[in-house]
C-alpha cells in the first residue's frame, strides 16, 4: 500500500468527502480535494476565480467561451486539474477526491476507485447537519450538485457517471461514514 492511489467519485451529500478525509488519516497519507484547485493554479497561468468558478463544470454551451488555443475555460481548467492530479500521484500514496481522477488515472496499477452513493433521505440529513440547509433547499443542492458531477464526469470520461462497472467498489454511505471507512481499508488490505 505505499504507493496506493485511492480516488473518490461521490454524490452530494453522500459523505464522500468525509470519507475521503477519514480515510486519509487512518492510512496516514494526504488527501486532495479543492486542494486540487491550489495546485492547478500553481501550474497554470489561469485566474484563481476562473478556477474556482469552473471547478467540475461541464463544458456546455454556455461555458464554451474560447480564450486561448481553440480551449474554452472548461477544458484549460480541466487540463490544467488533469495535469495537477497526474502530479499528485506520482508524489505516492494519497486520497483524491472527485475531478474524474478515478479516469485520469486509469492506466496505474497502484490506483483503487470508489464511489460513495447514499439514498436521497441520508443526503437530505447530511446536508442540513452539514451544509446548515433546510430540507428544500438540501433537496435542490442534491439534485444541482449532482447534474453538475454526472455531465462533468460523462462529458469528460466517456462515461456514466455512479455506474459501478467503472469503479473496483460502490458503497451505499447509510451505513456510516467511519464503516465505510473499515471496508475501504479491508478491500485495499485485500488487494
């Protein structure tokens, strides 16, 4: 497990994040989330905000405004977080969380990839325990948040987003955040 690579797609609300993070810890090696973005930046001679702001967004239409090499700001920011988790994993074992790494990093051995699912009503819970929303507005985050993830993921994978034939191990999170926890690390002690 000393170069192990361990990439979390999830939906929102689903714990996802604080499983990426947990998991981390108990593994002792980093994890990446936005912490992408930073690095992204670092790398590229794109705006922070532009960044931030284009953080897993589909490339539609309306976000297709060209800048520079026939790219719109979608595909630089995507490129630019491509080459950024690519970094990452060659520094050695870590967490990332999102941003298609699961994808970006397919052609490595060491790289296990996870999605973490979660029946509407546990996101709903999290979401106002979390995000301090109310049931309503947890509810259209959900189902935002998510568009957002599956046409990001399908547009620049090639394919469909939570379908669990593209990831070694699917975990409903209703389970619990630390027990999704212990079967990750039973699954990767396994391998």
């Amino acid at each position: 497990m000393k170069d192990l690579i361990i990439c979390i797609g999830r939906q929102y609300g689903s714990g996802g994040r604080f499983i990426g993070k947990l998991l981390a810890e108990k593994l002792n090696i980093p994890c990446y989330d936005k912490e992408i973005l930073t690095e992204s930046i670092k790398k590229s001679d794109i705006n922070v905000d532009v960044i931030e702001n284009n953080d897993e967004v589909p490339n539609s239409m309306m976000y297709s405004v060209f800048q520079s090499n026939g790219l719109s700001i979608n595909e630089q920011v995507f490129l630019a977080q491509f080459d950024a988790i690519r970094d990452i994993a060659n520094k050695g074992a870590c967490v990332i969380v999102g941003r298609c790494a699961d994808y970006i990093l397919e052609d490595r051995d060491n790289v296990v990839s996870i999605f973490i699912t979660a029946p509407i009503e546990e996101r709903i819970k999290r979401a106002t325990e979390f995000y301090k929303f109310d049931s309503n507005k947890a509810l259209k985050a959900i189902k935002k948040v998510d568009k957002k993830r599956r046409e990001y993921y399908n547009y620049y994978t090639n394919r469909k987003w939570g379908e669990a034939s593209n990831y070694d191990l699917t975990l409903n999170s209703r389970i619990g955040v630390e027990k999704c926890v212990e079967v990750i690390v039973k699954y990767v002690e396994s391998l």
